[in-house]
C-alpha cells in the first residue's frame, strides 16, 4: 500500500512539475467565489503550494462582476498577512503584492521602470486600482508625484458639461488681456477672432521644414502666439530636399510641382509622409525645456507636450482611456506607440496597473 500511495505520489509530482513550462504562456485556474483563497484544487495551484507562495483572488459574489469586488477586497485585506508576498489572480493576470501597515501594496515590476529616475517600488491598491500612493522598497512614500505642468484648469461650480462654447469664451478672455492681442490693428485683431469661431472645426498650419518652431505668421498662427502657446513641429526635412533656410509646406509644395524640379517625386513622398520624422524627434529632445508644456503640430492635429526627466510626453486624449488612470505616453518614436503612464508620470500597466507576471485562462462560468 505505501508503494503505491508513493507511486501515485510521484505520478503527481510530475504533473505538476509540467505546470512549469506553462509559467512564460498560459495558466487555469478555476475559482471559487467564497472566499479570496477559494480556487480548485488543480496542478496549478498544487505548484504555488510546493513553492510557499500563497495564491489570492478578490473575486468576490457575483461571477459576472468585476475581478476585485469591493467585497472581495475586504476579504482579501483579512486574509493577508502582513509583509507576505503573496500573488493575486486579477484580471486575468498575476501580480504580487504585500500587506503593509494595514494597507496593500501591489509591485512594480515592469522594465520600463528602469527609464525613469524613481524610487517607487510598489504603489497602494484600493478595492477599485491603485490610488497613486508610490512606496520605496521599505515601504516609505516616494517624492515621484510631480506637481501637474499644465497648472490649474478650474471651471464654475454649476458647470457640469463643458461645452464649446464654455471653451470659446475662456479663450476669448484670454485674448482680452493679451497685450500682443491689443497691439494689433483693428483688421487683424478680426481676423484673429475669425479663426476662434473656427476652432470648433479645426486649422491647418504651414510648416517651415527647418527648425521645430518654423511656421508661417498666418491668422493662425497669430492667435496661438497671442495665447503664448509654445507651438512646435517635428516635420523636419532633410538638408538636400529644401531649396533654402525658409522653405515651408506651400512653398515646397509648389516648387515640386514645376516641370523639372530636382528630387520633385522624392520631394513628394516626403511630403505625403509621416509629419514626425528621425530628425525631426530629436531636434524636439534638444529644443524642448524640462517642465514646460507645448504644443506639437502632428498629423493636423494638436498634441499637449511636456518633456519630464529628458522623455518627451504626449497628453493622452483618447476618450477610450477615461475610466482608467492613462494621462500621458511617452513619445519615443516617430510611430507614436510609447509607454502610457498616469498623472505622476509614472507607467502605467494596461487592465493591470501592475506589471503582469503570466497569463491566466478562466474558466466559462455558466
């Protein structure tokens, strides 16, 4: 009998032991929703328990509801003990975190960190995500909340939608205490106030190809020098397309069109293709000041830009990202597929907020 029960024992260590080439893909883990270490007994779970690492879940109540129910982070809170790591199943994710004076704490351990001058190490969690309270490794706040660069935005307090107009009227406002704005003539300041009315549509601007501020003094561009608007291009051109220092996009534009224009078809590529180029990226890393926001002309479009730490970081206006803690991405190429991170410039891990550590297959609940 005790041979076979060490047969038997040994068939199962070696099911488990195939657990462990499925740790860089995919694991299956089918909870229980109880309590926050309710999960079924599986070769899965058997491999945390042979290594001492105790597996939780905040799965609470409903199976149709969220992964981390306020429910479940109350009994989660319970069950931890304090300065235990311990791997929490979320999301469809693993992440580690540890109890600290009452309060968990979820780790840090994404790359990209290694960018950025931190100390964080792990950042508080709440019943919904991460509150933006950032920890050393001794569990001591960080000084890695950065004050907001773009200053105080404030509207009134009955204000609940912003409209439009609402918008118009503090730029409007801001036009009336511009003193480039009172220095214009009657005509021009007409004009000026022509292009606000056209906001709501949009403008395109005429680049100069040579330097990251080079634009044409058009109606619009006046209007965002009267609003002291740091406005910036990275459409940066090659020395041997231009015909001069000042060449701009409807200069450039006409000259390729003349019969016999030299480069004229390589010209034209150029200017159908991307408006952010190599060169042009790093003239913005050595033109852009630390902590002053800008304005980055980019595919017709308007970007907010502040270079924090020497990394240049676009302001995250995507409506897809308001119920998540995304505000910035970092620029780090011309294709614009940088980090996402939150208000204290800090990464942010997508559906996470955590760096993620495997892959986890849930099972169809009926």
């Amino acid at each position: 009998m005790q041979l076979e029960q060490n047969l038997e024992l040994s068939e199962f260590n070696k099911q488990v032991l195939g657990v462990l080439p499925k740790l860089t893909c995919s694991l299956y883990f089918d909870v229980t929703f109880s309590s926050s270490c309710g999960l079924e007994k599986t070769f899965e779970t058997a491999l945390f328990g042979f290594l001492g690492v105790p597996l939780r879940h905040g799965w609470l109540v409903d199976p149709q509801g969220p992964q981390l129910t306020r429910y479940g982070f109350s009994s989660l809170h319970n069950d931890l003990i304090a300065l235990q790591p311990t791997v929490l199943i979320w999301n469809e994710n693993l992440i580690t975190i540890s109890k600290f004076e009452d309060k968990i704490y979820v780790l840090l351990n994404d790359l990209s960190l290694f960018k950025t001058k931190t100390d964080a190490v792990w950042e508080r969690l709440t019943h919904a995500n991460g509150d933006g309270v950032f920890v050393d490794c001794n569990f001591v706040p960080t000084d890695s909340k950065i004050q907001s660069v773009l200053g105080d935005i404030s509207f009134e307090p009955h204000e609940t939608v912003v409209s439009m107009e609402y918008l118009l009227g503090l730029v409007l406002a801001l036009l009336g205490g511009s003193v480039k704005m009172q220095d214009y003539s009657d005509e021009r300041k007409s004009q000026i106030l022509d292009v606000v009315k056209s906001l709501a549509g949009g403008f395109d601007m005429d680049v100069i190809f040579t330097r990251t501020d080079g634009f044409t003094m058009t109606q619009e561009w006046l209007l965002l020098d009267c609003l002291d608007l740091n406005l910036r291009h990275g459409w940066i051109a090659a020395r041997d397309l231009l015909t001069g220092p000042e060449v701009s996009f409807e200069s450039l534009t006409l000259a390729s069109n003349e019969p016999g224009f030299p480069h004229a078809e390589e010209i034209k590529n150029f200017l159908r293709g991307p408006q952010l180029t190599p060169i042009g990226l790093v003239s913005l890393q050595e033109d852009f000041v630390e902590n002053v926001p800008c304005i980055l002309f980019w595919n017709k479009h308007y970007h907010t830009i502040v270079m924090i730490n020497g990394v240049l970081n676009s302001l995250v206006t995507d409506s897809n990202y308001l119920e998540t803690r995304i505000v910035w991405q970092t620029l780090d190429g011309v294709n614009g597929d940088g980090v996402y991170l939150d208000n204290n410039f800090t990464p942010v891990y997508v559906g996470l907020d955590a760096a993620t550590s495997v892959y986890v297959m849930w099972p169809k609940i009926n």
